[in-house]
C-alpha cells in the first residue's frame, strides 16, 4: 500500500458513516416528534377511515334488505336472518380493524396528552420516561385490546341498533298478517301464536327452533352490548372516544 494513500475504514465506522444519526440538537429532535406525530396520525386517520366504511356498509345492507324483505308479502323472512348473519361477519371485521386502529390511536395521544399538551401548558416539566411506552409499542407491537374487548366495543357503540331494528322487523315479518301470504282475506290483524311458530319456519328447520336459536343470538348480542369494562372510561361524562 503506498504511503500517501489514507487507511481503508473499518466495517463498523462504515456502517456508521451510511448509518442515520440521532437528533443531536433540541431543533433535530423537535423535527423528529413532529414529522413522527404526523406519521402515527396518518396511520391512525386511515384505521379510523377503515372502520366507518365497514360501518357502513353494515348500514347499507340493513338498509337494503329491509327493504327487500318488506316491500312485498312473497319475500321470504330468511332474507332478514340473512341480513343479521351478514351484519355479524362485517362486526367481527370491524372488530379486527378497531383493535389496529387502537395500537396507533394511543400512541397519538400518548403524544398529545403528556408532550404536547406540556408545550402549551406546562405544569411541571415532562417525566424522564414519558416516551417509553411509545418506544415498547415501537420495537414490539402488540395490541392493547382484546378481540373480544373490540368486538363488544363497537357492538355497543353502532351495531346493536342494528340488530334491534333487524328484530323488530322480523317480529313484524312472521307475526303481521299483511306480511304473509297464506293468511285468508279479512282475517283478523293478530295471528295466533301456533301460526307465528309456523311462519317463523325456515326450510327442514321448525320455526320453535328456529325462535330459540334467535332467542339465544339476541341473548349473547344484549350480553355483548351492556358489558362494559370497568377500567374503560368511555362512558364518562364528557369523555370524548371513538
């Protein structure tokens, strides 16, 4: 090697040198938080965006199938359990989205609430590991909500009013005597119990079956909605959540 030439560097310092640096001044780290809020923002706006369009579309196709099933006493009222099956499989997508939509939503306001809320009024400087939980959630990610929590979460927000009305409208479906065709003209407006257990038939399956089996579904539906953890503050006066 002639004398002149400067020494090869070693591997390590050339990983250094193409290697990102750390914010080495208070304005570096300030541009760092700043872009990196707006990142988890993004991430977190686009989640949310996710979860209202699986909403609704859960609307649309009550909506649509209502309207499918009373507009005419020859529609089948398997249409509407169709319609609750169909509701049941876009609650537990949504329930998926919701707990991604959750990982990023506290790290946001795990930011705003201790970081940016000091900047505009502070109130006794920031604790030294104020950060920690975003950088955990940073190298290993895990979600802090339960498939479970999530589903019963967004079940009691939206989507038991959905099936409420869904209810209501198959009661109306197998008991109203302008809802079915088999009843003879001018018959009376109430239809006999045996008749309801008769009209709520679906195919091979008996309708007494078939009222336990929704008995049981609304059953596990109302046990979904009215469970509420008591470590989640949604339900606090004033509290604002999603």
């Amino acid at each position: 090697m002639p004398a002149d030439m400067p020494p090869l560097p070693l591997p390590a310092e050339a990983m250094r040198r193409g290697s990102p640096s750390l914010p080495a001044t208070p304005v570096e780290t300030i541009n760092t938080m700043v872009h990196y809020y707006r990142g988890e923002l993004g991430r977190m706006a686009g989640w949310r965006d996710r979860i209202d369009r699986t909403t609704n579309w859960a609307i649309t196709v009550v909506a649509a199938l209502l309207s499918v099933s009373l507009s005419t006493p020859t529609s089948h009222h398997g249409v509407l359990l169709f319609a609750m099956l169909l509701v049941t499989l876009l609650l537990l997508i949504e329930a998926r989205r919701y707990r991604f939509f959750d990982v990023y939503r506290a790290r946001v306001r795990q930011l705003e609430r201790v970081y940016f809320a000091e900047i505009l009024n502070p109130r006794g400087g920031l604790a030294a590991d104020w950060a920690a939980p975003i950088a955990a959630s940073l190298r290993e990610p895990e979600f802090l909500i339960s498939y479970r929590d999530a589903a019963c979460r967004r079940l009691r927000r939206n989507y038991c009013w959905m099936y409420l009305i869904l209810l209501l409208a198959w009661g109306l479906k197998i008991s109203s005597t302008s809802m079915q065709t088999s009843v003879a003209p001018g018959r009376d407006m109430a239809i006999a119990f045996e008749h309801v257990v008769a009209n709520a038939a679906l195919g091979p399956i008996g309708g007494g079956v078939v009222l336990v089996l929704i008995a049981l579904f609304y059953a596990l539906i109302a046990y979904g909605s009215l469970r509420v953890d008591l470590s989640d503050t949604e339900l606090a006066h004033g509290s604002v959540h999603v």
